[in-house]
C-alpha cells in the first residue's frame, strides 16, 4: 500500500495523505464498474450490500489506514441509539451525538494539528457519515408522525420497517458516495440495491457517468492551469495587497474560481463513480453534487446555494431547515459552519450567509420588479445582480479557503469590507417585502426542478 502512495507523493507533490485518498478514490472507479454487472443469482453468493459495504471498507482502509476506527465508533455510537431509544425521538438524539463525536474530532485536529491544513483525511468522510445515519434516523423518526404532517422530502424517505444490524452497517459503508459524496438517503439506497435487473442497457448510465467524469478533469486542469500565479495565498501576499484595487479584483476572482475547481473536480468525479455503480440509472437527480455552468453564472445567493454541494444542501434542508421553527436560514447555516469545523474561516463564511439570504429575499421583492418592463432592463439587472453575487461570493469565500483569522482579515480589509458595508447599506435602505409575498430562501435543488 505504501509503494503505490510514496510514488503518487514524490510524483505529484502532494502530501501523503492526500495522495492515499485520491488512490483510494480512482480505486473506486474499476470496483463500481464490476459492481454494475453484479447480480448475485445463487442463495450462496454475497449479496449486493454486502459486497458495497466490503468494497467501501477497503477504499476506507486504502485512504485512511488506522484512523478508520473514527469511521467504525461513529457507525456504532449511532447503531447503539438505534437499538435503544424511542423512534419518534431517534432522529433529533442521532443528529446531536453524531454531530458532537464530528466535533469532537475536529476539535481534536484544531487543538493538536493546529494549522496542519490536509485537503483530506477522514473528517471528510466521518461529514458524510454524519449525513448517512443523522438522515437516516430522521428517517425513521417520520415513520411515527402523520403523513399529512410531514413535508414531501420527509415523506419520500420516511421509513417504516426495522432495520438489522446488517443493513445498518452496509448502509454506512457503501462504498457509493462514502469518500467524497453525494450523500445516499437510505430509500435510495435499498432501491440500487434491490435493482438486480441482469438485462439493464448500460449505454445511457456509462454516457453520463463519462461526460461528468470529462467534466470534473476539465475543472482539474483549470485548476492547474490557474496555478501557481493564482493560488488563494497569493491574496494576502504583500505586492497583491499594496496593488490595485482593480487588481486585488482580479487576483481575488481568479484564485477563487481555481478553489472551485478543486471541488469540481473532487465532486464530479465522485459523482461519475456513483454513476458507473449504477445509481441513478433511474433518477440521476439523487448523485447531484455541483453544477459548475450554473454557479458560476448565478445571478443570487440563492442559485449559489441551490447548486453548490447539492447534496449538503439537500441534507441540511431535511435534517435542519425543515425542522426548526424559526430562523431557519440562521440555523440552517450555522450548522453549516460547525459541521465543516471550528477553524474560524467557517464562521466567518457561513454565518453572514444568512444575513444574505435575508437581504437578497427583499432585493429578488422589491427591487426586481423594477427592471421587468423591458428587456434592456432584465439585462441590466442579470449584469448587475451577477456582478454582486460573484463579489460577494469571492468576497466570503477567504473564510472558507484562508481559514485563519489573520489571512482572512488581511484581505478583507484590503478591501475595505466593502461588499459588507454595501449589504448592510442596502439593507437598511430596502424596505422590507410584504409577509405574504415572502418565499424561503433555502430550498433544494429539487424543488426548483419542478
């Protein structure tokens, strides 16, 4: 195991870490092809969960070696909730502890790896994790409550029967989506698996599976294209920051977009493996992880949201957002940012999300209806609402690559805070929509599909 790594490492330049999970990542690719044409037809043969679990245990192992047994704690922490406490309080017990061991964890590398920042390592996929058995048992929990009280994405994954302690543990280990994503519920899951049809015509499936796989090494090579002259540190380098402030723009939209990229490649390809397995033969909808076209045209926070980690946003929509009361996009985004980790780069990105959220509601209200009497006027107010979205989003977004509060105050302020002031300043200005005519802000990319 070591050979192939030492090789990727002194070849590519990247840590050993990382090497090991992007082995273990294309590894993915020739197991979820043979995993397509697998069709157990003798009662003897292993089933098809079981075979996804011990694929997805091996990737684990290949990527993570010891700290693996993070990975087993959190599935048994939420097994032993499953076996023991009530259904109709299952989901919201399941979400707190799996979310606290997360934390644990990341509170763990921040106090002894302090500034020790791995692209990956197994808090990664102890996120994802997180995802599979929080969903999982809210899942469960709906099955106590009245149909007519549940919200359609609470009705689709509902879950009525019980669940052995196999099917718990294959579910968590899949090995679709366990490394990078997307996040499976478990309904979806157990129709993949339940879809032994040994006549199913690949040629659409591998169409897709290629065309995004495609996708995700054109947002490689942007990547490397962009660098080492864009990097996100090249930010607060000392001649980007006493330059102009037309080029602060410039190197700050440009290293944020290669940031991107890194995501884009990471998530497509997952997706395309999720693909070449065989899930979403029948609804690909539900292996969605990024639509790069879409964010980087979008003209609000919104259509970022909607189309950015897709998955994550579809989990925080059933598992917080249509679960609280009040504040939802607060709460929505706060557990946002503590799900990610405790750096404070997270908070400083998620956090004023919400605010955003609130203030672009009363822009899309009041100000939109102004430029819709002709289409020179829709053009001007795309130009402009694009422009905005795209600042504020590069803007925010040193929080989340920067990570430390120094770095990111060093850009930041050498701007001004500029894209903070003018929110808050059209906040102020904008009068607020009337209460009938306000829409939620977070919703899933599903819903706007429809």
């Amino acid at each position: 195991m070591d050979l192939p790594i030492s090789w990727l490492t002194s070849w590519t330049g990247i840590d050993a870490s990382t090497s090991a999970g992007l082995l273990s990542h294309f590894a993915s690719f020739p197991f979820a092809i043979l995993f397509y044409n697998y069709h157990p037809t003798v009662p003897s043969a292993p089933s098809r969960e079981s075979v996804s679990a011990a694929i997805g245990v091996i990737l684990i192992i290949l990527a993570y070696g010891w700290d693996t047994i993070h990975l087993f704690l959190h599935w048994l922490i939420a097994y032993v909730f499953l076996i023991t406490f009530p259904k109709h309080k299952l989901g919201k017990y399941t979400f707190m502890v799996t979310m606290c061991h997360l934390l644990l964890n990341h509170a763990y590398n921040i106090i002894f790896h302090y500034g020790e920042i791995v692209p990956i390592d197994y808090t990664g996929t102890l996120m994802l994790c997180t995802m599979r058995l929080s969903s999982l048992a809210f899942s469960i929990q709906d099955s106590t409550k009245p149909k007519e009280k549940l919200t359609e994405l609470q009705l689709k994954y509902r879950i009525e029967q019980e669940l052995s302690l196999h099917q718990h543990f294959t579910y968590t280990f899949s090995f679709v989506g366990l490394l990078f994503g997307p996040q499976i519920f478990y309904n979806d899951y157990r129709s993949f698996m339940r879809d032994s049809s040994s006549k199913k015509s690949s040629t659409n499936i591998y169409y897709q599976a290629i065309r995004t796989f495609f996708g995700g090494c054109v947002a490689a090579l942007l990547y490397l294209l962009c660098l080492p002259q864009f990097d996100v540190k090249r930010n607060y380098a000392e001649d980007v920051l006493a330059s102009g402030f037309l080029y602060k723009h410039l190197v700050l939209y440009v290293s944020m977009f290669a940031a991107k990229c890194k995501y884009y490649f990471i998530w497509l390809t997952a997706q395309s493996s999720c693909l070449f397995a065989g899930l979403g033969e029948h609804d690909i909808s539900i292996t969605a992880t990024v639509n790069p076209v879409q964010i980087e045209l979008c003209t609000s926070l919104k259509q970022f949201v909607d189309n950015w980690n897709i998955f994550a946003g579809k989990w925080l929509r059933f598992a917080v957002y249509e679960r609280v009361s009040r504040q939802k996009a607060l709460y929505t985004f706060a557990v946002s940012a503590i799900w990610h980790g405790f750096y404070p780069g997270y908070a400083i990105m998620f956090v004023p999300l919400a605010f955003y959220s609130v203030l672009g509601r009363k822009l899309h209200k009041v100000v939109r209806p102004r430029f819709q009497a002709s289409q020179l006027l829709r053009v001007i107010y795309a130009i402009i609402t694009w422009t905005g979205t795209a600042i504020l989003i590069m803007f925010n977004g040193t929080g989340f690559q920067l990570l430390f509060f120094d770095k990111i105050s060093q850009v930041q302020l050498g701007f001004y805070c500029y894209p903070h002031l003018v929110a808050l300043l059209l906040f102020l200005v904008v009068p607020s929509p009337s209460r009938s005519s306000s829409q939620t802000t977070f919703q899933s990319h599903e819903t706007d599909q429809k």
